[in-house]
C-alpha cells in the first residue's frame, strides 16, 4: 500500500498516486519482456486501487511494534477497488472522487474511461469507477 498526503500535505496527491500506479504497469511490463526473452514465465497482471479522501494517519501499534499507516473507511474503499481489477479485467481503477482531485485531468485525455456506479462491499451507495487505459500487455488476471 502507498498513500500521498502525509505526513506532508499535497494538493496533488491524486496525479502522483496515478503517475506511481502507471509507472508500476509500465514497470511490471518491461520485466515480463525480459522474462520472455529469457524462456522464464511472466508474473500475473498487477492490480491498483486509488481512492482520494479522509483517513487517519499515524503510528499504529504497541510499543513492541508499530507501523506508520493509515486507516479508514477511504482506505477500505481503495482495497476493494484494487480487487474489482480481476472482475474488469483491468490494471488500475480510481474512484470518482480521485477523478475529481486530478489536477492534471488533461495529460489523461482519452484514457480515463468511466467502468460505471458499483456496488461496493462494506459502502452505503455506489461508487463511480474509472480505469486508465495503460495500452500494453493483458489486464490483470
């Protein structure tokens, strides 16, 4: 899991998030055409989950362990979209309100395609999903 906005506030913490998910795609491909070429199977599709909104962030523990992560309902959001990818067969989806925070919507022109209002487990209304088309091998198996 990786998450922008903390512990430093960033007013584009929705096009970095979207900028590192393509970057992993883009990676994840580049290691499979080598895998190719030397005989060796490719790994699985990746799946990523972007979702924009509150959540607490901190020191999550006990003295013996602790974790700086963040919790909430946003980021429970952000998990289940990462698993809707198998169902779509795409790499990345983003919520609604992530489309909503991109600063740059423009350097996405033609890309980001609307997957519809889904029913997501655990929230009280539909969430609008969005997937980048990344253009390169399968989706996500």
């Amino acid at each position: 899991m990786a998450f922008f906005g903390a512990p430093v506030r960033c007013e584009d913490h929705a096009d970095r998030a979207l900028a590192a998910a393509l970057e992993m795609v883009e990676r994840m491909e580049e290691l499979n055409r080598r895998w190719r070429e030397k005989g060796e199977p490719p790994m699985e599709g990746i799946g990523v989950g972007i979702n924009s909104g509150l959540v607490v962030v901190g020191n999550v523990g006990s003295p013996d362990r602790m974790d700086y992560t963040i919790i909430g309902e946003d980021v429970n959001l952000a998990s289940r979209l990462e698993s809707m990818n198998k169902e779509y067969g795409t790499r990345i989806i983003l919520s609604d309100r992530s489309v909503n925070c991109l600063k740059h919507k423009e350097r996405m022109a033609g890309r980001l395609k609307f997957l519809g209002s889904a029913a997501v487990r655990g929230m009280a209304v539909p969430v609008g999903t969005y997937t980048v088309e990344t253009g390169g091998e399968e989706s996500s198996k």
